[in-house]
C-alpha cells in the first residue's frame, strides 16, 4: 500500500503512560490496552508505554532462563493486538518490547501509526551494565541506527532508556527530521553497594538538556512499584513527564501514580523557536571528528 505524503503537523496530544508491572504477559498487556484507551479518550493522538512493560525488569540478574521471554518481531504475541489496537482508536504506539532475531537479542521497539502499520523497527543501541541493570547479558547492541517515522501525526523520534542520556541520540534524531522525541524508561533505585544517587532529577535534567540543545518536545515514560527478581528489589521511581522546547516541565506524575499523563504540543510553534534560536544553524560538523572516535583523538592516514 502507498503510503501518501502528509503536511507537517502543527499540533499533537501526547500521552505518556506510567503503570506497574507484574510477571504475567496478559495482565501487564490488558492493562497497557486499558492505559492506551484511556489515553485516547482524553484526546491523546501519540502514546507512549514504558519500556519492556511485558514483564518484571529481569535485568536486575544474569539469568539464561530469562532469554525465552523474547519473541520475533513476526507473529508476536502482542505486537498485532496493539496494531488493532491503534487502527481502532486512531493513534501512534511507539511499542516496546523484548526481540529475538536469530541467535541475537535485542531490547527494540516498534512505531505503529494511526491505521496499525508498523513503520519500522529500532533496536537499543546503548546497553547499560551495572548492578541492577545488567543488560550487556540480554542484549546485543542495537544494529539499525537511530530512527524518526512520519506518522500520521508528526515525525516521530524514539530512543529507548539508556540512550536518553546521550546527547548524540537526540541531536542525530532532530537532524533526522523529528518534531519531539519520546523515550520509554524503567529506572528505580540502584543496589544499595552503588554510590549512583537514587534520584529522578539527574535523569529528568539530561533529557530537559536535549529539549534545550534541540529546542524539541521531550518526554519519558517510566514504570513504577517494587519488583523483585531472584530474591533482588527494585523501587521503579516514576516521575514520567513531558518537556517543553524551551525546557519547561509542562506535566509530570510522581512516584506512584498510575495512568495516562498528557499535554498539547504546539509544533508550529516549537520550529519558529527553533529556527529562531539558531542551534543549528551555527553547528560546525566538520570539527566534530573527535565524537566519532573513542578517546577523542582523531586518526589520519
């Protein structure tokens, strides 16, 4: 089918879902079904579930059992029903969820659009590894690149958890055409041996920073409530939000609550700001060598 080209959204409602999960694939699907309907009641046109909302986060261990809770992309068992899903309410999914393709794994997502195609597929391409998030284990390093689909209702960007602290995967996103950028998350506490801070400010500021740099919408969803995997907890601290392109917190939820935070986005007026602020007209790529290097010395020859 072709797909016909589109003017440039002017305005969106976006939702950002943060809920709790348990260990069953059926109660955590029929309650992310329950959350996206909600949303769309409200007027929410883009939502947004948490990551790997499937299931408890197994990444707090190094267990090989753990590896058949992923499926291919083709014939999922519950990527078709939130395809449906979409077609019926009219809304954009981005869609978590746990791949295996071949021998690899991968922590990846897919965007539905408003009539239920999958526009593409985008696998995680930082993997943290850490106590409490041992995901190098799980996941093989994501292989497509970075990723902006034309939606029904603007161009949409996704980085998925840990790749929302790096500036690169905003900028290459916005470069790429993306009118906000959304990042699902699951991130709590830190195992009491680690000197990280339990704090949802650092991880608030980093994206508001990529609101600022790229003068975009940015928003997070997280998930909540204490999980305990092989005997470990985690406390999954919430604090789901929504950036505006100037930076501003313009929605929040806190620690426990549970369903469907949304706000209007004016993306008319987010590309005026932008083209006004200038960020990037006055990039300099040709003296950024060194972020393509590792130890930022830039080899010749």
């Amino acid at each position: 089918m072709t797909r016909t080209a589109q003017l440039p959204a002017q305005t969106v409602k976006l939702a950002v879902i943060q809920m709790h999960v348990t260990d069953r694939l059926d109660d955590n699907v029929a309650r992310a079904e329950a959350h996206v309907r909600d949303a769309a009641a409200q007027g929410a046109q883009v939502i947004l579930l948490p990551e790997l909302f499937e299931n408890l986060y197994f990444c707090q261990v190094e267990r090989e059992d753990y590896f058949a809770l992923a499926h291919p992309q083709e014939d999922h068992p519950f990527i078709g029903r939130f395809q449906n899903l979409a077609r019926e309410l009219g809304v954009v999914l981005p869609l978590s969820y746990f791949e295996r393709a071949g021998q690899a794994h991968y922590n990846s997502l897919v965007c539905i659009d408003a009539d239920g195609t999958v526009l593409g597929n985008y696998r995680k391409t930082h993997i943290p590894d850490g106590p409490g998030y041992e995901e190098k284990y799980y996941f093989n390093p994501g292989d497509t690149g970075f990723k902006v689909w034309p939606t029904r209702y603007g161009r949409v960007g996704v980085g998925i958890c840990w790749d929302q602290w790096y500036p690169e995967t905003a900028r290459v996103m916005m470069l790429q055409g993306a009118d906000f950028l959304l990042y699902p998350t699951a991130i709590g506490s830190e195992p009491a041996e680690v000197d990280t801070p339990n704090t949802h400010h650092m991880w608030q500021r980093a994206m508001v920073g990529h609101a600022v740099s790229n003068s975009s919408y940015v928003a997070a969803a997280n998930r909540i409530g204490t999980e305990t995997v092989e005997g470990l907890s985690q406390t999954y601290y919430g604090h789901s939000f929504i950036s505006d392109y100037t930076g501003q917190l313009v929605a929040e939820f806190g620690d426990t609550d549970e369903g469907a935070l949304t706000h209007d986005l004016n993306l008319a007026e987010a590309r005026k700001f932008r083209a006004g602020m200038g960020f990037f007209r006055d990039r300099r790529p040709e003296l950024y060598g060194p972020l393509l290097t590792v130890d930022g010395v830039t080899r010749r020859g």
